[in-house]
C-alpha cells in the first residue's frame, strides 16, 4: 500500500535551503528548448508493465511567447489585437526604390 501524499506543502518545505543553484555546474539553460518547441513524448510507465506514449506538438499556426513578452500579452486576443492594429499601419504596396544611373 501506498503512503498518502500529503497536499498541505507549505511554500517553504518545497525547496529545501541546502539546494544552491548558483555554483552549480554544467547546466545549461535553455539547453533543450528548441527540440520541447519542436515536440516531443511523454512515456508512462503502468504499474502493470505497459507503457503508453503521448506525443506532444505545437498546433498548426501556434506560438509560443517569450516570458518577457507573455507579462504584456496574457492571452491570444491581446496579441492578436496588436498584431491587427501593426498590419493596419504597415503600407498595402510597399515602394522599391530603384537606383538608376
């Protein structure tokens, strides 16, 4: 039989004060960024030896913000909002110039 998780962790008790990731070595951040964005599997492991695997992929036309961009934009109707109100600024014929001599 199983113990019971307990669910009343305190904020204090999830990190304990001996785990100093400032002089940690050979992590990188951000070091598998690109393939997560790309897609990737979850493999679950049954209690009765069978694994089920999920894939996980961005949707078509999805876009993951950066953290920094999400604090302005919480949700796709406000970047779709300013998205729209860019393209209303942005000329409908671009004008090339052309150099002759």
């Amino acid at each position: 039989m199983k113990k019971a998780v307990s669910k009343n962790i305190s904020k204090k008790e999830e990190m304990k004060s001996e785990y100093d990731f400032a002089n940690m070595t050979g992590a990188i951040r951000g070091k598998y960024y690109k393939a997560y964005r790309a897609g990737h599997k979850v493999e679950i492991h049954q209690a009765d030896g069978t694994i089920s695997v999920q894939y996980f992929k961005l949707e078509e036309g999805a876009v993951m913000l950066e953290p920094d961009v999400k604090k302005y934009f919480p949700n796709s109707e406000s970047v779709n909002q300013a998205l729209r109100s860019l393209i209303a600024i942005i000329p409908s014929k671009r004008h090339i110039a052309t150099h002759t001599k």
